[in-house]
C-alpha cells in the first residue's frame, strides 16, 4: 500500500514541467542570440569603435 501511494504522488511533477519549459526558453534565446547576435552586436560595436580615441580601440 506504500508504494501505491508513492507511485500516485504528482508533488514534483509541476517542478519538472517548469525546468523543462525553463531549458526550452533557453535554448530557443540562445539559438535566437546565435542566428541575429552577429547582426546587431557588430555594427554597435563598430559605432562605439568610431567614436573612441584610437589609442583605446586598438587595446
């Protein structure tokens, strides 16, 4: 009767739905950040590039 009781038990299953939901939104922001990153990152980075003293963009 013990493990029967055991076996019915859902208390960590809400958990477990919520890490596995947690690790699909991370890997769909990380796969996000890989395929537009180059696009967005690079082009603020050269503005700000532009805009420092030479002698701090080349260190």
């Amino acid at each position: 009767m013990g493990l029967n009781k055991l076996y019915k038990e859902e208390s960590g299953q809400g958990m477990v739905e919520y890490g596995l939901i947690l690790v699909l939104v991370a890997l769909v922001v990380v796969g996000a950040l890989a395929t537009l990153g180059e696009n967005t990152i690079k082009p603020m980075y050269d503005k700000i590039k532009e805009v420092l003293p030479s002698d701090l963009a080349t260190k």
